[in-house]
C-alpha cells in the first residue's frame, strides 16, 4: 500500500515511521504545509518526495486540499498518516479517505485535545499522560482512538524530561500501529 505522511514541523514521528524494519507500506510522499519544516530535510534524506505548499496561497481549505487529493491520487495513496500536521482536515479529504486518515496526539485523548497537550497535562499535575493513535475527523483530536500507551509523570519531572518520554513513547507506538492497521486492512 501506498502512504503519505503529512507533517508541519520537526518530523521525529516521520522519522520513526521511515526506520521501521519492514515497514508494510511505502511512504510515498510528504505533505507540508512549511517550506522550512525541519521535516522536509528528513525527507530529502530518506528520498521521499516532498509536496510543499501554503495555504496562503489558496483562497480556502477545500482548493488546497483539492490539490493535495490529485497528488495523492497520482501516487495511488491510500493511507495518510498525521505527524504533526498543525492543520484541520477537511470534507475534500475527509471524504475521500473514510478511516484512513490517521493522527498521532501527545496525550490520553479525549483528556487534553490540541495545542500543547504536554505542558497541559504537566502543568494540572496529573501523574500519568500518554499517547494515542486515532481515527481522524472533522475536531481537533477528537476522532475515534485506535490505540493508547500510558506514560507516567514522575513528581520531579522537568516539561524537559516529560517530553522526551511521551516521545519514546510516540516513536514506538505509531509504527506499530500503521503495521497493524496496513496488514489488517490493506
Ligand atoms: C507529536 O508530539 C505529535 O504527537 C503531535 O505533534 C508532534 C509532532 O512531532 N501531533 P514531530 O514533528 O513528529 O517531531
């Protein structure tokens, strides 16, 4: 099967996901809405073309991504996988791709959804967070959860320390994922 990751900033997901030991599907394509995205380096290097764009340059979210479906249908992709895409998805894709749109957030969703949700979890005291792998839809980290990874919070944690292990936990969890969901439904 053919995949594209579509990515807006470091692409440390992406970069697990392309050195997975035979990964089951071909990553085709990256997808960026950032032409200085750390990311687009890491995709020169493992020799995956890169789709950049700005969203600026369109007048709205379904001629963007009306785009994007033609260079996805021009590679036969049929999973897309989200490793920190800062964008909501739309109709045009939504549609397009019913549960195979799939998304990676740094926390036990639904518990704290968006921006940060490191630093919110950190920051109420809990003393485990997490990760999870999910189903994309029209909210923001709201689609249905495939999968979950807990992840504790020590008290004497730094946000510093925290993060590096929600993004452990990211860079094993998500891989294995795909591997499932690819094997399972093609
Ligand atoms: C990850 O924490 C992911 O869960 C979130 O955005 C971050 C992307 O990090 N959606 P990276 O660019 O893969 O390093």
């Amino acid at each position: 099967a053919q995949a594209a990751i579509f990515a807006s900033g470091t692409g440390s997901n992406f970069q697990a996901i392309m050195e997975t030991e035979n990964l089951l599907c071909d990553v085709v394509l990256l997808v960026c809405d950032k032409s200085d995205a750390a990311v687009v380096d890491k995709a020169k290097n493992h020799g995956v073309p890169t789709f950049i764009f700005n969203p600026k340059d369109f007048e709205s979210k379904a001629d963007y991504e009306r785009v994007l479906l033609e260079k996805l249908r021009e590679r036969d992709v049929s999973w897309i996988f989200l490793a920190g895409y800062m964008r909501i998805v739309g109709p045009v894709l939504l549609d397009e791709f019913p549960a195979r749109i799939v998304n990676i957030h740094p926390s036990l969703l639904p518990a704290y959804p968006g921006l940060d949700a490191i630093g919110q979890a950190y920051e109420a005291g809990e003393d485990t967070t997490g990760v999870t792998v999910h189903y994309v839809d029209d909210g923001i980290d709201t689609g249905p959860i495939i999968e979950q990874q807990e992840v504790p919070i020590y008290a004497d944690d730094t946000k510093g320390q925290l993060t590096k292990r929600i993004q452990r936990a990211e860079h094993n969890l998500y891989p294995q994922v795909i591997q499932r969901l690819v094997e399972r439904d093609g």
